[in-house]
C-alpha cells in the first residue's frame, strides 16, 4: 500500500497540501496526522499518512486473493469505489464457503480486512464484501421479514424479540422500520447474542 507522508505546521495545512499534491478529493483517500516536536526548540510538526483509496481497494483485492488461495479457493475478485465505500465482490463455484453458516464466514472476513488495512493507515475504512449478490438478498429478506412482522406487531399489539443478529444485520431491521408510525425497535443483549425487538407504538 502505498502511504505518503506531508509535514506542516497546522492540520488543515497539511491535509490541504497533500490533496492539493496527490490531485485527489478527500473523498478519495484515507489518512491520519502524527503529532512529533522536532529540533532543539521542539517545534510542533504535524505528518499527514495519506493513502488512495484505489491503492486501499488493491491492497485489499491482493490480501484476499492470497488469504482464500491459502484456504484452497479459487476466487475472482472485483473491486468498485463509490462515494468512500470500496465494495468488493468475490465469485467461486464454492460460495457456501465463503458465506458460511449465516453469513458468519463472510462477516469475519470482512472484519479481518478492516483490521488489516486499520494496521496500515490507522483507519477503518467503509467497506463491504459480498459473495455474488448474497448481501442484496440477504437485506431483501431482511426488509421483508421486518416489514411482516411489524405488520403482525401492531395488529396483536404484542412486541416480537427476533434472532441473534449482527450489526449489520440489526441495521437492516432499524432502518427499515424508522420510519414506521405503528411500531419501534430497540436493541438488546450482548455479541453475539444481540438481537432486535420489534414493538407496538402507544395509540
């Protein structure tokens, strides 16, 4: 991964300084600053760490690559960036492996990319890994189940506690019924016994 290094005086500075040099938007980039007093006088001195995001999302397409390979997998990987999310998408004639039972394989991949690119720069960068299309119908089923039982929820006025979830997964839930006028969520429990509750509003 290939991190430069500006100095300055001032954050905003430095960050202006790098974006201006690199010919790249903020939104293209992760970075962190370092704080060092240098020389006899001990002047502050602010480091930016600058990384693209397109060299973030190749870093990521090669420590996959070789991690699954290393697993004995045969994976294609393609890689997108939109607005600050470097989506990643893996095919193989083996995707129940990668999914994993309820999606447990791909959610601890994806973790593990966060935590190795955090190593690098500092920063958790916003990604999401899927195999194929299993997250978009994944989230589909999620809306829908979500959606019935807040339907039952406010016709029997009686809350539904729904299964352990992980965060991306309660997200769902929350979100879809946001905006609900008949219903609400909360969450309870601890990882990995988190899960949502779905409850009829007061008339």
């Amino acid at each position: 991964m290939n991190i430069v290094v500006f100095e300055g005086k001032e954050e905003k500075e430095v960050l202006n300084k790098a974006l201006s040099e690199l010919n790249i938007l903020e939104d293209d980039c992760l970075y962190y600053f370092e704080h060092e007093k240098v020389g006899l006088l001990k002047k502050d001195v602010v480091k930016i760490n600058i990384v693209k995001l397109e060299d973030v999302a190749t870093y990521i397409k090669d420590f996959l690559s070789s991690l699954l390979e290393n697993m004995g997998l045969d994976v294609d990987i393609e890689t997108r960036i939109r607005e600050k999310q470097i989506s990643i998408k893996m095919f193989s004639n083996k995707n129940s492996i990668l999914i994993g039972r309820g999606g447990q394989t791909l959610q601890a991949l994806t973790t593990i990319v966060k935590q190795v690119v955090y190593n690098k720069i500092k920063n958790y960068p916003y990604i999401i890994l899927d195999v194929e299309n299993y997250k978009e119908k994944q989230e589909k089923y999620l809306e829908r189940l979500a959606k019935n039982i807040a339907r039952d929820v406010a016709r029997s006025k009686v809350e539904v506690a729904l299964e352990n979830m992980n965060s991306y997964e309660r997200r769902i839930i929350h979100n879809v019924l946001s905006n609900d006028k008949r219903v609400y969520t909360i969450s309870e429990g601890e990882e990995p016994h988190r899960h949502v509750i779905i409850k009829p509003k007061e008339d």
